[in-house]
C-alpha cells in the first residue's frame, strides 16, 4: 500500500510526458509483485489498458507482452473470460518474438493462470515446467519461485501429493534464500493443509493463523481469502459447519455479493444450509448454478463447487442435482476434487461419484466409486477422507 502514492505520481509524470516505457512500468509495478486473484480490480485494469494503448504496436514486444501478460492475470475473473486466455496467448508469442530472455517467463506466468480450468490440468504442468526452465535460463529467482509455486498447485490438483510434499519443501528452501515475503508465506499454508487433511487439527489451525499473519505482513490481499477457505476446509474434513466462525459466515455473504466470484461461493453456502436444516434454502441456492451447472464458470472454482453441491445433494436427498453431478464429474474420477493454490480439496473426486450414485440407489456403482475413493484418499494420506468414504461404504 506504501507504494501506492509514489506510483500514482509516476504515473501522472508518464502520463504528462508521454512516456510509455514510464507509464508501463509502474502499472506492471501497481499489480504487485506476486499473483493475486481475489476479484477483479477496475483501477489495475484500467492503467493496464492505457499503458498498452500507449505502446501502441510499434513498441518493444517484451513490453507489450508484459502489460499483456498483466492483464490476462487481472482479467481472470472477468467476462467473457475468454479474454484472459486470449490475452495470454498473444502475450507469449510475443514474448518468444523479444529476444529478452526473461520476458517469456512473465508470459507464460500469465498463460498458466487463464488455463486455470479442470480440463487444462497436464497444459498447466507443462507451462509450469516452461516458465521455471525459462526463469532460470533468465537468473530471474522471483519468476523461478513463482513457476514453482504454479508446480506445487497443480501436483496436488493432479493427487500426485508425494511430488506435492517434495516440491513444497524446495520451494520452501527457495523461499527463505530469496527473502521475499509475498511468496515465503505459502511455505506456511501448505504446510496447514498438510497438517489439515492428515487429520491434525491443532497443528493445521496453529499454521494457519501463523500463515495468515505471514500474509497479511507480506500485504498479499490473498492471505483473508485463504485463511477462509482453511476455516471452511476444516468444516469439510469435520462434515460438521460448528466450528465456523461469525466472520466466515459474513465473509462467505460479502462474497456472494461480489459479481466476479459470487457463484463460486454458493454451492458452499448451499452445503451449510443443508447441513443446518433448511432444505428449501438450499435448493434455492443449488437452483442458481443450474441444472448442470452450467451457471458455475468452468474455472479454479468449478470442481468444489460442483463438489459442494453434492454435499447438499446428499443431505437433502436432491437426485436432480446427484444425476448432474454424476454427468459432469466422471470424467475426472481418479483425482482430488480441488481448488485454490493447493489450499483445499475435498479428496477423491470419486466420494461425489459414490455420493451422487447412492442418492439415486445405484448401489453396486456407489460401493465402487466409494472403494475408488479409499484408496486414493489413504495413498494421499488424508486420512479424514478416506475414513468419510469407508463410512459411506459401511453404510451400504
């Protein structure tokens, strides 16, 4: 926030000078260092826009591909988001035109977040792997972290959690020699969610609240939305909504009223009214996704959402909503239901499958998919989860 004021002078400087390079860097410089992806902010986008109109097509492609690069981040939950992706893409053709070799990691950092879908999973480990090798050929160590942190997110998206656990501790490693506290707090939140779905409740709240502290020191608007997301993850691995708190609640409400990410928060919302008794609630909220969650943007946020809506299926005993579910999640059975930078999970995607089939008294190809889901869940070591599906499996 500091930066805020001396940014906004420069700006005024380019701006009256008519520098380009000038008004470019410090909109780069207004985004932050790190990715953040909260909502979309009209300010940053809006002097992005006008740094680009400003480079013209003339300008140095390295630049142009920057702001591009930039912009496909900020616009991630905006609409039509085939935008962000398209912006992207031209930012990495670009970038690879520029011969300055650090400008096809800035690319290919943006490219991985507007594939940020279920569908695109093995591309983004792909980009990943780019942008890291891309990082180092430029000696450029904050690109090289953040490349790894997009590694550390799709290993466990991918369920590959003893790759996950491997590549948390290198760049954990690589954190603390680098020194920068706008990546050195997700050491800590990994480090929760570990801690979480192995079932140790006590350390995951305590590294939780150490991680958001580390976050918010670090001035990462992502440190509120993770800690709750790990107050709501500890709800899912409990199957009891007790322990949340007033503030999450509210926060959950604010959320729903934000026109970027509002959809995503109701699927849990629905799962809580659920859970608390009020079925017509609930079924007002599933209502709102769709009757194939058509309405719930396919992106980071699609899996638990459809996930979550499950969960409130099962509770009320909605078949409409499990015969959906059962549709649009087989094709990603064998892998944890996810979202968020490795932050949260609701384990095998396969539990939903065996939910959504008992609803609906396909009992032999519930039992399969629960069985499915113990196996995956016990290998991945969230013990929560595969007792969930063992239990379900029981209760058959």
């Amino acid at each position: 926030e500091a930066a805020h004021g001396p940014l906004a002078e420069a700006t005024e400087i380019a701006r009256r000078t008519g520098d380009a390079s000038l008004l470019t860097r410090a909109a780069l410089l207004r985004c932050g260092i790190g990715v953040e992806i909260v909502e979309v902010d009209p300010e940053r986008v809006a002097l992005l826009e006008e740094a680009r109109e400003a480079l013209g097509e003339d300008g140095a492609d390295a630049a142009i591909s920057a702001v591009e690069a930039r912009l496909a981040v900020e616009l991630y939950y905006a609409r039509p988001r085939e935008r962000s992706e398209r912006l992207s893409l031209a930012a990495v053709e670009r970038a690879r035109a520029a011969g300055d070799p650090r400008a096809p990691a800035v690319a290919l950092n943006a490219r991985h977040v507007a594939l940020w879908r279920p569908d695109r999973l093995r591309e983004r480990l792909a980009v990943a792997e780019e942008m890291i090798a891309a990082a180092r050929a430029a000696r450029d160590p904050a690109l090289h972290l953040q490349g790894r942190n997009w590694r550390v997110a799709d290993l466990f998206e991918a369920g590959e959690v003893d790759r996950w656990r491997e590549e948390v501790a290198r760049y954990g490693e690589l954190a603390r020699s680098l020194r920068m506290p706008v990546f050195g707090w997700y050491s800590t939140v990994w480090a929760a969610v570990d801690a979480l779905y192995m079932g140790d409740l006590d350390a995951g709240r305590a590294l939780r609240d150490r991680a958001v502290a580390e976050g918010r020191a670090a001035g990462d608007r992502n440190a509120r939305v993770f800690e709750q997301m790990l107050v709501f993850a500890e709800c899912e691995v409990l199957d009891d909504f007790s322990p949340m708190a007033p503030e999450t609640i509210d926060y959950a409400m604010q959320r729903l009223a934000s026109d970027a990410v509002s959809l995503a928060y109701v699927s849990g919302f629905a799962w809580y009214l659920a859970w608390a008794g009020e079925p017509r609630a609930a079924r007002e909220q599933l209502a709102r996704l769709g009757p194939r969650f058509e309405r719930l943007p396919f992106d980071a946020n699609w899996m638990t959402g459809v996930g979550e809506s499950m969960e409130a299926a099962r509770l009320i005993g909605d078949g409409d909503v499990a015969a959906a579910v059962l549709d649009v999640l087989a094709p990603y059975a064998g892998r944890p239901l996810t979202a968020g930078r490795a932050c949260n999970t609701m384990g095998a995607v396969d539990r939903q499958l065996g939910n959504a089939a008992a609803v609906l008294g396909r009992w032999d190809e519930a039992a399969a998919h629960y069985e499915a889901a113990v196996r995956i869940d016990s290998a991945a070591g969230w013990v929560p989860f595969a007792d969930r599906a063992r239990a379900a499996l029981a209760a058959l």
